[in-house]
C-alpha cells in the first residue's frame, strides 16, 4: 500500500468505480431487452482486475480473459464507449460490433479479448509471453481465469508450456465459487487451485481477492519475477460475483440471500474506500466526485451506444482475412 | 543446372531461408529439434521424419522450440505470439492431432481478426503431416484438410511437389493470415528442380499441368503425381486429361477449373478424404452451379472409402486411390458421353 501515490489511488478507484457502474447499466439494459445475445458481468470482482492491471503497460503487457471480460477490459485500458457500442452490437464499437460481450478485445492496449471458449486463454498467453521473451519488450503476459477454466485440460497445459519455457506468464484464478452453476467446491479436485501450482514447478498463493491492495501486492510480486525472467507465477483470488453466471440466470443454485448478503457484507470498492480514507491518503469527497464523474461517463456512453447506428450490410464480409 | 531437393528438403530450405530473412520467424513443435533436456545429442530428429533437422544448430534454441506434447499448449501459444507480434511456424506433427487442440486453431486464430473488428492479425503457420501409404493406420494417415477448408479465417495449403512446397511455403509465412501446410509424408523424399533462391507462390491460383480437351481431373497433394501417370497412360488411350493442382483449398480457385470443365466438358476430382463432405465433393457442386451446361457425363470423384484408414497393406492398397483407379474413373466419364 505504501508504494501506491494518491494519483495511482485515485486511478484505481476510478477504475473499479467505472467497471461497477458500467455493470450495473449493463444489467438494467440487458433486462430491459436493449442488448442482445450473452452477459456475464464483473460487478463484485472489480479489485481482481485492477489490482493487476494498475501494474501493466499498455504497449508491452498482454491480458486474456474470460467470458467475464468486461472488468479486465477497462483496466487494462479499453475505451468505455467503444464497449458499450460493441455490448450493444453498434458500428464503431471496439470490435465494429462484430465481436460482442464474449469477445471484447483490444490488441492495440494488450488486451488479447474476453473469449467464448471456457480455457482459451492460458495458451494464447504463453504466446504473447513468448512474443516478449523472443523480442525482449520487457513485457509480460497474463491470463485471467475462472474456477471453471481452471479444470480444462488448456489450462494445465498452458501452465506447464510456461514454467518449461520460463516464460513471463502468470497464471490468475479468479475463484468466484461457481463455474456456470456448479461449485468449485465440488470441481476442483484439490480443494484450492494455488494448490496445483506445485504441480507445475511454479509458486503459488491464495489471495483474498476482494482485498484491492492484497491483489496488487501479490500480483506486483508476480509480474516482478516474470519481467526478471524467474518464470510464471499462479495466483488464485477468493472473490465472489454480483450476478449470476449469464444476464437471465435465475441463480437457484445459490444459497438463500447469498447475493443480497455478499453485497451488504463484502464489496471491495467499500473496503478500499475504508482503508484510503481511515488512512487519510484520500478524503471522501475526491472520491464522491469521481463517483459522479464515472456516472456520468458511463451514462454517456450509454446514451451513445443506443443512438448508434447498427453496422452496415456490407461489414458482414469484412475482416475475414488480411487477404483473401 | 539446376539442382535437386527433396520434397523434405525443399520446406527445410524454405523455412531456413525466411528465418534468415526475418527474426520474428520461430519454430515449435514436438522434436522439432530432438534432444532437448537430453542426456545425447541436440538436434537429434529435427522432426520425426527429419524435415526441420539442422535448424536448431543454425538458429539456436530461442527460434527453434521443442514442446513438451502437449498441443493445444503450444499449437495456442503459437497463436497468441502470432497476435503478439512473432510469425510462428508451429509444427502439428501428424493432422489426426487436430482433435487434441483444434479449439486453438478454429475458434481462436481463424476467428480474431473478424470477431476484433479487423484489429487482430495472426500470421502464424501450422505445418502438419498427411495422408496415407505409410501403413500407419487409422490415427496418423487421414487428410482432413477439408475440415480446415470449411472455417472462415482459415488458409488450406496442399503441395504436391519439392517446388510447390518451397514456394507455398515462403507464401504462407509471409501470408497475414493464419494458415495450414499439408504435407503429404509420401511425398518426403520426393525429389525434383528446385531454385535456391526464395520465390512465393501465390494463393488461390490453381496450377494446370498437362493440357487436354477431353477430360477435367482435379487433384491434390499425393493425388496429382497419380492423376499425372493416370493421364500418361490415358494418353496412350487417345484420351486427352488436362490435368489441375488446386494447390490451395482455401483459398480454393474455382475459376480455372470452371473454366478447363467448360472446354472438357467432363469432370474427375481425385481426393484421398473419405467421400463425404469433402473436396471432390464441394468442388463437383461448385462445377454443378457454374458449368452444369457445359458437362457431357457425370462428374467422377476418386476418393477414399467411408472407412477409417486400414492398418494392413493388403487393405490400405485398397483404401487409398490409384493411378489405375482415376483411369477407370477417367473412362468411365468419357464412355458415359459416348453412349
């Protein structure tokens, strides 16, 4: 925490606020039928991302995600209203509306895409971590993964790929309790994932993944030994989602007032205000005003992205290849 | 004069070249080295049929990889460097391995550069051995490049000779585009003129020949060798084959066989896929759609059967096409327009 200055506070509130909001928007719309096809949304797990992502560069440093992608877009730097176009299936979104939720993506900012395939990433980043071994950019890869992505066969291959070729790769489990509808209790076979980091010849660590500075800390150690070149790193965050798996789960799964009780009791934008304003690093009224900032971006780039036209015809046959 | 190369050769030429030629060129893949970790020598397979021997000891092991097996691992790893700036060429040692990382291949490099609005752009290279004749039975002597050929994103490269190889080679890793080289393991030692110096071949420019009027026979990989000697002792016949390399699957050029069909006015597809759903099949109703006016007789297709490959030789024989059966074919066609 004391390595952080009050702009990088500012920042990270800032980002969580943005990802939070632009969630919550993102459900209503969904309810209301303006936004169409899948959903998952990252409200709840907003500490995850940016506590990685305020270490990275957005020339060098790559990311991965999950169908869950939304979070880790905006903290690694994707612009909020080409989002929401894209959410939206808008011409001018981010993937020209061709991609959507499930495969937000931005490689101009590293930002390798949110992927429809449970287990896509960890592979793709051994890549991109190769990429910057091979030319010697400096930078890092990360893949962000679910409890679910976990248990694929990817995954563990990917894991071993790293530590084989020492790769600048890290591993990071967002262990949010279920994988669609079912517990990680009950599908992963080693009860915490940190624990299979052994397994790979690589270190390991349970992190409480509501807790922003625990994130940093752990992720800064990580991403300090893969730009050292010591290897690949895992790390698993505790943490818990808002919403169900997709936009329409009725989460019947879930304990009675699971959600109504997580968000009374554990939110980590909540904690993070606490702490920086118990320790007098920054003072309620900075961050109200940035709450009324991101507020109104995002209500903004909502308004954009229903008055947007839709892509036209011939968008259809574009993008395919390079050349064809 | 001109010197020799191998078909293998001829890709090692061409992948020792363009390494040369561009930094970003890396390679990996299982014993694409040979000897890594081991107690014995580096360099020791250079592929198990010897195609990338000798590229470790001039490229050093930052450019050229051994993986653990372990394919959706590096066949993804090299996806991503492909999007990351690196232009990899990843060896996927036998096609039948698609099953084990095809998620990499179909729903990851084929789709980034449409679902990320044109942004991405993933120039990376799957090299992967072919077809049967080598008695290695159901799990390592399928063709499937069809399979590829259907995904939007993909590129399907299929050479038939030492010159082909190199040139489509040099063309796929200077292609933008994700792409996969099919290489026929008959053909490996395959030997014929091949210039030393880099030369592309383009894609989607099917390749004519022998010149014939009176039948159309398309062919790929393997097959054309055979459709070439079937056409020889046709000739013999008075029956004249013009004879076409598609080279490219996808992107597959339908024009100049449309074309050589509107003259010929008769069609035989050689593949050595099992019948369904495959490139006889897709090019026979491409042919129906644009020259169904011009044809005289049925199209012919000369594939393989609806069988897994066979392990026995006496029934491998018999599975795979001949130059003896794209004859018969042949006569067939021209005999169903005389009668």
């Amino acid at each position: 925490m004391l390595q952080l200055n009050r702009d990088d506070l500012l920042r990270a509130y800032r980002q969580m606020k943005t990802i939070r909001e632009f969630e919550e928007r993102v459900h209503v719309e969904f309810a209301n039928g303006a936004i169409p096809g899948f959903v998952h949304l990252y409200a709840g797990e907003e500490a995850s991302a940016v506590g990685v992502c305020l270490h990275l560069r957005e020339d060098v440093d790559h990311i991965a995600s999950t169908h869950r992608g939304h979070g880790h877009c905006i903290a690694k730097g994707c612009d909020v209203d080409g989002m929401m176009l894209e959410i939206f299936g808008k011409d001018g979104g981010l993937c020209n509306g061709k991609g959507g939720s499930m495969h937000i993506a931005d490689l101009d900012k590293g930002m390798m895409g949110a992927n429809g395939i449970v287990g896509g990433g960890p592979p793709l980043i051994c890549g991109a971590a190769l990429a910057a071994k091979t030319l010697k950019t400096g930078g890092v890869a990360i893949a962000f993964v679910g409890d679910g992505g976990s248990n694929q066969g990817t995954t563990f291959e990917a894991m071993n790929l790293a530590a084989v070729w020492k790769l600048p790769a890290i591993f990071i489990f967002e262990n949010n309790g279920y994988a669609e509808a079912t517990s990680s209790k009950f599908s992963v076979s080693c009860g915490d994932i940190a624990n299979r980091a052994v397994g790979f010849g690589m270190p390991g660590k349970i992190v409480d993944g509501h807790d922003f500075f625990a994130v940093h800390e752990a992720a800064q150690e990580a991403i300090e030994r893969a730009r050292n070149g010591d290897g690949p790193s895992l790390l698993e965050f505790k943490l818990n989602r808002y919403y169900g798996h997709f936009e329409g789960d009725a989460q019947t799964y879930r304990g009675k007032d699971e959600v109504k009780k997580l968000r009374e009791s554990i939110d980590c934008i909540a904690r993070f205000r606490g702490r920086v304003t118990e320790t007098k690093l920054l003072e309620n009224k900075q961050l109200d005003a940035i709450d009324k900032e991101v507020d109104g971006h995002i209500a903004g780039a909502l308004a954009k992205a229903k008055a947007a036209a839709y892509p036209k015809p011939e968008a259809l046959f574009t993008d395919v290849y390079a050349a064809y | 004069m001109a010197r020799k190369l191998s078909f293998r050769q001829s890709i090692n030429e061409a992948l020792a070249q363009e390494m040369a030629r561009d930094p970003r060129v890396v390679i990996m893949g299982e014993d694409v080295s040979g000897g890594t970790g081991s107690p014995g020598e580096q360099d020791a397979w250079g592929g198990p049929l010897g195609v990338t021997k000798g590229l470790h000891s001039k490229f050093g092991a930052a450019r050229v990889l051994d993986t653990p097996i372990s394919e959706s691992g590096f066949i993804g790893a090299a996806v991503g460097a492909a999007a990351a700036g690196l232009r990899p060429v990843a060896e996927l040692m036998f096609v039948d391995f698609m099953g084990v990382c095809f998620d990499q291949i179909f729903n990851q490099a084929a789709k980034f550069r449409y679902m990320f609005g044109g942004k991405a752009t993933t120039p990376v290279v799957i090299r992967t051995m072919f077809g049967g004749g080598f008695r290695a039975a159901a799990q390592h002597s399928q063709c499937l490049y069809s399979i590829f050929t259907h995904i939007p994103g993909l590129k399907c490269v299929v050479p038939s000779s030492p010159y082909e190889a190199k040139g489509l080679l040099i063309q796929a890793i200077r292609d933008d585009d994700p792409v996969i080289f099919f290489e026929h393991k008959m053909l490996y030692d395959v030997e014929e003129e091949v210039p030393e110096g880099a030369y592309t071949i383009p894609f989607g420019e099917a390749n004519i020949l022998r010149d014939g009027k009176d039948v159309t026979v398309v062919a790929l990989g393997r097959m054309v060798t055979l459709a070439m000697q079937a056409a020889q002792a046709l000739a013999k016949e008075g029956i004249q084959c013009e004879v076409i390399d598609p080279r490219t699957t996808s992107p597959l050029d339908m024009d100049t066989i449309v074309e050589s069909v509107g003259n010929t006015g008769r069609l035989v597809v050689v593949d050595e896929s099992h019948p369904r759903c495959n490139m006889a099949t897709d090019i026979a109703a491409v042919v129906a759609q644009e020259a169904f006016d011009s044809l005289k007789a049925p199209v012919r297709m000369v594939t393989g059967p609806h069988t897994p490959v066979p392990f026995s030789p006496a029934l491998e024989d018999l599975y795979l096409p001949s130059a003896d059966k794209i004859a018969a074919a042949v006569r067939q066609a021209t005999r169903k327009a005389a009668a």
